[in-house]
C-alpha cells in the first residue's frame, strides 16, 4: 500500500473539474460505477441530501456528482428540493447521462434560497475545467472549500493494484455526527453497492465520525464512494476495507487540523476501554471539550481537564484504574497510572508544556476496563475560531 | 414574594465570612438545620464531594460549611479525601460542632494536592470575617470566586415571610450536569430534609442543570441547601418550591452571563415540545452550540445555525414544523413559521442583527410537536473565553 499523487483523477475512470470564483463555488466529477453513501444523522436534512440519498438507494449507482459551496440548500423546503432537482439535471445534460445516476451536495449557509440562475450560467466555465490529471483533482477539491484554508485530497495505490483516491472538505461545525463535511471517494476496484456501503460505513465510523471540531453537526454532511470497476480487479473485501480506512482516516486527520483556526492536530487514543461505545465516547469527549482545546492551544499544562472530560462522557469508567499519557513525536510524558498521579513537579509540567508546543499532540487515555481502544481527532480552541465564526454570513 | 438585600444572611441564623488573598480563597458558613444535596453526575468525583454526599446522607443535617477556592481537591485519591476531612475537622473546632455536620467544598485545578497548611493557617482570618449582615454574605460570595468575575448572591422574602437567600460561584466548565458551579442556599423556613432534598433537585433540574457556557461537567459542582427553621414557619411545599425555583433560576443566570469571556446572556425559550426531555434537550443544544454562540457575539444573523442546533440535539423533531423567533425587550422578529422561512431580507436580518447587539438575547423555538416547554441559559463565545482558558492554571 502506498501513497500516489492525483487525488481522485488517480483512479481510472475519474474526471473532474471545479471552480470557485468568489464564495460560491462548483465542483462536477464524471464517474460511472456502482456506488455508496453516508449521510448526515441530523433531523434537519439539507435537499440535496435526500435527494441524493433516494437515488442512491433505489439505483446503488452513480455517473456523476455536482457539488456547489457558498449555500447549503438546507430549510429551504420544496424549492430547495426543485433546486436540488434542477442542479442534477444540469449536469446530467452536460455529461448525457440519466439525472437519476447524478449525486447532488452543497454546503454552506442554511435557510437561504441557492441560486440555481449563478450555477447554470457557471457550469460550463466548470465543464471546461475538467480532466483527468492531478490538477483537474485539485481543481474540484478547492471548489468544494468554505471555511477550509486547504484543499483536501488523498490517493493510495494496493498491493493487488486497485487504487483508492479521494477528496474532501470540512472545518467548522465538524462533529462525530458529520459536520458540514463532505468527502467524495473513488476507487477503479470491482465491488457491487452493497459490499461497498458496508466498507463505507465502517471506514466513516472510524474516520470521519472521529472528528470533532466543535461539536457542532450540519444538514449537509455525505460521503460518497463510487467503485468505476475499471481495474478489473475484485479485491477481497477486508484488503479493501483497509485501503478505504486509511484514505478516509488521512482525509478525517486533514480535515481535523484544517478546524476553523486550528494551530495544532489533538489525537486522542483510547484503550483499555469495556466495549468500543466506550472507547469512541471517550476519546471523542476529550477532544470535543472547549477547556481541553483552548489548554492545549495555551500551552496551559492543565492535564486535570482531560480526566474530567473522561469522566462526563457517558462511558463505564473508574477514576482508580484510568492512567494517562501525552506525547508527541518520540516525546512522552506519563502523567497518571492506574488513578495515581505520577508526578506534577515544575519539569514534569514543563516537559507537558514542550510537548503541547508540536503540531500534533497526542493525548493517551487508558481506562483499565477492558480491551478496546478507539482514536478520535480534533484541533486546539484559539481566537481564530471565534474570529471566523463570529463573522460567517457577513 | 420580593428580592430583599444581604444575600444568605438576610436569612435568619446564618452567619458567613470569606477571604481571598489570591488564587486561593475560604469561605466559612454557620448555619444550623436540616439539609440536602445535589451533586456532580460526573464520573470523576472529587473527595470533598465524597465526603459530604457521605455525611449528607447519613444525618440529613448540616451545621456549618467550608469552602475553597483555587484547588478542586479532585483525583487526588486517598491523600485528597484525608485532605478533606481535614478541612472539616479544621472548621467543625473553630465553630465546636460535630465535624460529621460539616459540608466541604472545593473548586480550582484538578489532580493537584491541597494545600491544607495553607487553609489551617489562613482559617482564623476567614472565621474573623464572619458575621450576620449583608457585607459578610458578600464576603463568602466572593471568596469561592475562580474564574468569576462577579459575585453572585440572591435573597427573596415570600408572602408567608420566609426567606430563602443564596450565594454562587461558576463560571466556565458550566453544563447541563453542572459543571465547576458551587451553590449555598439558605431559607429559615421549617422544611425537614427529606422534602428539602425532593425540592432542591426539581429547582436544579430548572435551573443551574440548564445553564451552558462550554459543554464541559466538572467533579466539584454542589448545590448544598440548609433549612434553619428560625422563621418557626412550615409552609406549603407547592409555595416552598416557587420560591426556591426563582432563587435558583436568578443564581443560573448570573452564573451564565459570567460565562468566561462572555458579554451577554443568551435565552433559548423551546415551546411545543412532545415531551419535556424534547424540550430540554433542544433549549440547551441551542445554548451549546459554539457556532450560535460565537455568531451572537458577532451579531452575524446566521439563524440557520439554531434550526441546525435543534436537528442534532436528539429530540424529536420534524423541520416542517419548526417555528424560530429572536427577541430582545421589546423588539421581536419571526424568521420561521411552521418550517416555512418567512422573510429573510436585509431589512430582516438588519433587525436580527440589531436585537444580537443587545445584552440579552432571546431565541424562541417552538418545535410543533407538543405541548412542553423548556428554557435554558448561556452565553456567548468570545475572543475573552479562549485567552481564559488558554492561561488558567500558569
């Protein structure tokens, strides 16, 4: 298994293409294959959602995707779902395809009409763009960008010889649950819908609903990941698995550090835990909390935050058994073993402070309960957040 | 029923003193009388919060209180609870009580031994400050002070001529299950402890359990309740608890405006829930949300983020029958009514921005779905809260 450059274009069958000339934005991909998705748990659902969501179910295949940044299409009832409507056939005309195999997805602002006149007259200028090359991929991964300071996209190549890429967008309002996060995934393996919504579901449950930015969760989030077949390859299912587990855990890391403001990557592993609820409520908790997060920005060796985070998470815990770490790099710090604080001298704090300096900070939480562990990935808490969000719509 | 002057000692057999040199602080508390608790749901518990909950249960009575501030005397293992007993032994001598019939409190940074030598020493002074008028209640009121930047103190006489009076502290680490929020509440009322306690956790549950200011629960927060008897009046439960809701629900206000940082209070009043756990849930997702909370401190009219706070609270709800309103005084706008955006023009959301700009604002959310409602407090998020807490224990 290895890295490769090109994004989603990486995969056979793949073209896309993107603009973003202002806030508004639009990404189009070509690509024909079985297919699979995950949605937002939210009660409020966006209309492209279940637009696409209904398609998805009744055929299990995709030709092609558009996605517009800048609006949300969400609370905007039946004209969102015309809207939503409207948007698939655009592009189902453009590519000569059935609107019905066209996936739809915005993100952006909620509660205000998309305007579908600014998508028709600018979706040629993103037809044009499209290809088949690592740029035409980076293209459609800036178009789908709001908040975001990154483009975000990722491709491996396996042992058997299938390659997986994809791209993807969130920062803010990024949660366990999905925040407005969307990730679009491609692969040129042979996999009926079926097989691939199961590795889709179990890849986002270990990835992308591992993120937490600010514990918010959006009407808008999907992942979609279309199999276009053309490496003739059926790969066993569990090396498959493996191979979408990594390309969406390095899209859920990137899409963690790139949290609004972010400075510096938190990984919170878990182990030790009774069962794996357990474990993904525990780590989720540590890096959801706003003390946590703005300690770690500060610098402020404040560890106590992070037990009593485990403590309110809704997990079987006991504050006798719980030991707990930081590290970053080859650096470690053993702060607590078994309920016992180790040592909270001015250079053990100090050593904690250092640590906390790195761009990713690794914090070790071990429950004494069990044998599951889970891995959950947030940001630091720091004016920037504030500045952005204090000043979205405006 | 009035609010009268002198905090807990407008209520007869109290007497109260405080001192606060620095990050540490004493409060001391005489008061005589059948009591109760409500304690931290948090799993980390701090040894103060053992000990009392212990002895609470045991005699159903307290004579007296002492609190702390600067350390939380918490995950401090079988040091921290010998530390606490301390504490108790230390003012049950200077008051020639039964140290069984003492509360013990601590707020401050978890997993750091309490400095004991520190509160033997500086104790004398705190029992000097006592006394029975309005300054001595202040005196305590400030002494529990962490992060907290008022002192928070109610009194109320009711029509039978009870009082009830109390002092808070909170302030950051504020949630639902109460988070580093330490309540005193005295009423000379005769009210044995069994129906205090039955009365003390329903104005809880209305009241400090629906303040947020972070989404964070500490191991420390209590709410210690002491019926003196002095007013030699038994009065009806139904009145009692009318009285001690509004003590409470005022304490939970001042505690949420104080919310780190913050510069106003918000108000996030759900009608038409289906069950008041619905309620609830919605009222504080609401409060919770750190892109609603940053966006009213911007005065950015993104109404769109509390539709999207309601979806992922969990309760039951249909985006078809959601209604939204912003008021502030007596200015009102409606945004939605039943799913339907009414009007979100610039005149609109010049309004909206215009009633954000006040100290108090009001988000009104009625879900369609019921009958039940629910009001919770909090703040909004500001640069001030992420330099608190990126500096709190250096």
């Amino acid at each position: 298994m290895k890295f490769i450059e090109g994004g989603i274009c990486a995969v056979k069958g793949v073209r896309a293409g993107g603009i973003k000339p202002g806030k508004m934005g639009i990404a189009v991909i070509q690509a024909e294959g079985s297919a699979a998705g995950v949605f937002t748990r939210n009660k409020v659902i966006a209309a492209p959602l279940m637009l696409t969501r209904e398609r998805l179910a009744k055929t299990g295949r995709l030709s092609g995707v558009i996605v517009n940044s800048g609006n949300a299409n969400a609370f905007t009832g039946e004209q969102g779902m015309a809207d939503a409507r409207t948007m698939a056939s655009l592009l189902a005309r453009k590519l000569g395809v059935d609107e019905e195999l066209i996936g739809v997805s915005s993100t952006g602002v909620v509660g205000r009409k998309l305007d579908t006149d600014w998508i028709s007259s600018h979706l040629q200028e993103a037809m044009d763009s499209m290809g088949k090359d690592a740029a035409a991929s980076m293209r459609a991964a800036r178009a789908i960008m709001t908040t975001d300071t990154i483009p975000k996209e990722i491709a491996i190549e396996m042992e058997s010889g299938i390659r997986i890429g994809g791209i993807a967008k969130g920062s803010g309002m990024i949660e366990p649950n999905m925040g407005t996060m969307l990730a679009f995934i491609y692969t040129d393996a042979q996999i009926p819908s079926k097989e691939l919504q199961s590795c889709l579901t179990t890849a986002v449950d270990k990835s992308f609903n591992m993120v937490v930015v600010d514990g918010d969760t959006s009407c808008n989030d999907m992942a979609l990941l279309t199999a276009t077949g053309s490496s003739g390859i059926s790969p066993g299912i569990a090396d498959f698995q493996s191979g979408l587990d990594l390309v969406l855990t390095e899209l859920a890391k990137m899409i963690a550090v790139d949290g609004e403001g972010a400075t510096k990557l938190i990984e919170s592993k878990v182990t030790g835990a009774a069962t794996i609820e357990d474990a993904r409520l525990v780590a989720k908790s540590i890096v959801r909390s706003p003390l946590v997060k703005s300690a770690i920005f500060g610098k402020d060796p404040n560890w106590g935050r992070i037990v009593v985070a485990a403590g309110y998470s809704g997990a079987n815990m006991d504050q006798t058994k719980i030991s707990l770490s930081f590290s970053a790099g080859s650096e470690v710090v053993e702060l607590v073993r078994s309920g016992k604080v180790l040592r909270n001298d001015e250079e053990t704090l100090s050593r904690l402070k250092s640590i906390m300096g790195n761009d990713e900070v690794c914090i070790i939480t071990d429950l004494g309960m069990g044998h599951e562990s889970a891995t959950a990935w947030g940001c630091d808490l720091t004016y920037d957040y504030v500045r952005i969000n204090a000043d979205y719509t405006t």
